[in-house]
C-alpha cells in the first residue's frame, strides 16, 4: 500500500489515495498499525481520499486508536494539498466530502504547490443535543463540570465533532494530561469530546493545547481551534478573528456572523512510501 505523510500545524497523519489504491479492508486496524510512533510509521491517525459523487474527493479520517471521526480541520487541508499537487483536481477552490458535509477550500498556490488552504468549515453546532452533551444550555457557556475534584467552566461547540472548551489563566501539563482525558471520557459527552484549553493573549490573539478523542495531545486540532474561537467570542473573550498559536503552528480563525467558521493554515507534505504489514 503505498502512502504519503503529511502535516498540517504539526497534526501528522498518514494518507493514502484510495483513487489509486484499495480501500483498507479494516481501516481502523489500519490506523493502529501506521500510527504506531515505534513500530508504524508514527502519526496521529489515518486519512483515506477517496472518490466522491458530491465533490472532488471524500475524506475518510480515523484517529490513532482505529475510531473513525466526522471531521478534521488540519487533515482537510492536507487532503486539499494532496488532491491539487497530486492531479486529482486542479481547481483553486475544491469540494471536500466529509462525515460533516461538504466543504469548500480556497488554495494559496505557490510555484504550482500549494502552500496555505482557507477552508470554510460550516457554522458551528451550538445545540446541546447535537454536539453532543447533556451540560445546560444551547450551547453551554462557562458551564460546571465536575472533573478529578475540580469545577471547571467549560464551554462546548460541536465543529462536526464535539469539543470541550476550558479558558484557564496558564497552560501547562496538569491541564491536558491530568484532566484532558478525564474531560474526553466524562458522562456528560455521550460520543466522548476534545478537550481544548486556552490561554488568551489578547482580545485577537490565543495560544491552545488539545487532548484529542482517540489520539491525546496532538500538536493541533483545526475544528478545535475553530471550536474554541467559537467559545472565545460566546464568552466575551475574544474578537470574531483570532490567531491561535498551537505547539505545532498557527491558524488563523474567523467567526465574521453567525454564519460558517473560516479556517487558514498550512499543509505540508512530508515523505511518501509504501506499508507492507
């Protein structure tokens, strides 16, 4: 089988071209294997392009546990990368299928790469029974949840998949190792939940860590960045533009209305191969 590695904001995954290639008779054993960071070829999870009868390509993304997710804002832009490089599409602006919709990217093109993609992912899910949760309120805002002795305030916004959002006054390690996976696993999130939590700099400016459902820490989320630009504006916190420094980069988030979320970040291909187990 033969693969490419990718990044996007330093969230690595493995992508195969499911055009050219068979589709994985079990994906998620698939995605356990190659994300292996000893004995795989090391990434955060599993990202099949495959053929579409409602856009240029279909993402299929599963987490490095083997469990599928609906969405994934920087494995998206790669996907976009991927298919305009790659000759899928060679449209400036591409139709991705996703267990969201679909969605539309807008390609920075450089020397016939493409280098930057602005991808407009949807209008967030502010339900509470569709992101979802059982917390108060549509959506919750700064509302209390009871993890590992703490209260925290949290807010939730579903980007596709659901997300956790906890403003605290510094990052550190206690925060996403200590409660990340005790917020992902938390009754009051049915489907589990990404568990953000923010640091902000300014009203246009923010810096996050993420503990992903089915991955843990990764070096960024994009529906979680754009999920917690989101919380920053329901809580007052921020303005409806906002760039977020993650461990692996930055993206630049716009909430303009009350209307869809846009998205603009890297992607970045990184070496090419073939998986024989």
């Amino acid at each position: 089988m033969k693969f490419t590695k990718m990044q996007g904001a330093g969230n690595d995954y493995v992508y195969v071209n499911c055009f050219e290639e068979k589709f994985p008779a079990d994906p998620a054993k698939l995605a356990i294997s190659v994300s292996d960071r000893h004995k795989g070829i090391g990434s955060d999870g599993l990202i099949l392009i495959c053929p579409s009868e409602n856009g240029h390509a279909r993402m299929r993304m599963y987490n490095a546990d083997g469990s599928e997710s609906e969405m994934c804002g920087n494995g998206i832009r790669c996907v976009a990368k991927y298919v305009y490089d790659h000759g899928i599409a060679k449209e400036d602006v591409l139709s991705i299928e996703t267990g969201n919709g679909v969605l539309s990217l807008e390609l920075d093109v450089q020397n016939g790469i493409v280098d930057q993609v602005r991808v407009n992912m949807g209008p967030p899910i502010l339900v509470s029974s569709e992101i979802p949760t059982t917390l108060p309120g549509d959506p919750p805002v700064n509302a209390t949840l009871s993890v590992a002795g703490k209260e925290l305030q949290v807010t939730c916004v579903s980007m596709g998949n659901p997300h956790c959002i906890t403003f605290v006054d510094e990052l550190n390690d206690e925060w996403v190792h200590g409660i990340g996976p005790q917020v992902e696993t938390h009754k009051a999130f049915p489907n589990r939940v990404n568990a953000e939590f923010i640091q902000i700099v300014s009203p246009t400016e923010m810096i996050m860590r993420v503990w992903e459902r089915g991955s843990g820490e990764t070096q960024a989320c994009g529906t979680g960045a754009c999920a917690s630009a989101v919380a920053g504006v329901l809580t007052g916190r921020t303005e409806r533009k906002v760039l977020c420094h993650l461990p692996g980069g930055d993206l630049l988030l716009e909430w303009p209305d009350a209307g869809p979320v846009f998205m603009t970040g890297p992607a970045v291909e990184v070496f090419s191969g073939e998986w024989n187990n």
